[in-house]
C-alpha cells in the first residue's frame, strides 16, 4: 500500500503530520515496532499500528483490543502511516483529516517466527507482543478478500497473558497515555501537539 493513500488524504501545507518517506524495511526475526492510539475521532476507535517494510501497517479497531481469546475484534485495515507517527499523541483540528484527539495507549515490540511481510500477505499474522497492557501471542487473520475487502479479525492466543472472560477489561482499566501518563480529556484541553 505504501504511503501514497496517507499523503493524499492530508494537506502538508496545513498539518505538521509526518509525511516522511518509507524508510529501510526490517524482516525476519528482529523486534519491530507497535503502537495501539486511542483516536476520539467522529467515532472513539483505537488505532493498531504494526512496523512492516518501512511503515506501520495500520487497522482500526472500532472496540478495542480485548485479551479474552474467545473474543474476536474486527480490525479494519486504513492506510499505511510513517514510522514516525508512532510518537503521535495530541490534537489533529477540526477540518483536518482524522480530525480529534490522539493518546498513545499502547507502545513497544513486536516479534514473528515468519517473515512479516510474507506472513500479512497471505492473510494469518501470528506474533508476540511486547507492550504494556497487551503482552504475549496474537493473531490477524484476513476474513477473505473476495467477500470483506480490508477487513480483518484480531485475536488474543491462550497463553500466560490472556484473560478467558476477560471481555473488555484492558480497555475500561486503561484509560491513560503510556507515552505522558495523560488520560484523553487531559490531552483534548492542554492542545499542546496540534497538528496545523
């Protein structure tokens, strides 16, 4: 997907957004980056952002990521992002795309056995999280391209890390920025990383 689609939705003259370049791709076995934002937009939704092949491959979670493994979250793929919007947390202003506040809720490491890129093309990512609230083994799994377009399912493996019956519960007992320890009005009223 690149970052052409991200670009196009966004006015650089206006928005001090990254609009930087693909950077070097990292593959195989090494730690790469993640990061989930709580993005109140027209809709509250959580963003989970993957590095891969020099960008974040991104999916919008409309609940929220849950670590019951009997809980199934859709997650709908959007466009690529910078590598550097990872750092992102702050006020995107009305008639901006995207338009609302940004909290970092979740950030670290995430690791694979498979070769990402690979892995994401046929459609059943399985990794390892290493991450504050969300930790241990999950899975994206493409719902068929023919019939659902960009839509996937994240799903938590049973390990040490899940919560069977667990529900929502990470969501609702997380209401803080893990980057400045703010919750999400905190950083709605201060306005001090405004895109413009």
């Amino acid at each position: 997907m690149g970052l052409d689609e991200y670009r196009g939705k966004r006015d650089f003259a206006r928005t001090a957004e990254p609009s930087d370049e693909i950077a070097a791709g990292r593959r195989g076995h090494a730690a790469l980056r993640f990061v989930v934002q709580k993005h109140v937009a027209r809709r509250l939704h959580y963003d989970f952002r993957l590095e891969m092949d020099g960008v974040l491959k991104s999916w919008a979670l409309p609940i929220g990521p849950s670590l019951d493994p009997g809980v199934k979250r859709l997650a709908v793929q959007v466009e690529d992002h910078p590598l550097e919007y990872a750092d992102f947390e702050g006020v995107i202003p009305e008639g901006e795309y995207g338009a609302g506040t940004v909290l970092i809720w979740d950030r670290g490491t995430w690791v694979t056995e498979r070769d990402p890129v690979k892995a994401f093309e046929h459609g059943a990512l399985k990794f390892e999280l290493r991450g504050e609230p969300l930790r241990g083994g999950w899975a994206l799994v493409h719902m068929g391209r023919r019939r659902s377009g960009n839509y996937w399912l994240l799903i938590k493996q049973r390990d040490a890390e899940s919560r069977p019956g667990g529900g929502d519960a990470v969501v609702a007992h997380n209401l803080t920025s893990v980057a400045t320890g703010r919750d999400i009005e905190t950083i709605a009223a201060a306005r001090d990383r405004l895109w413009r």
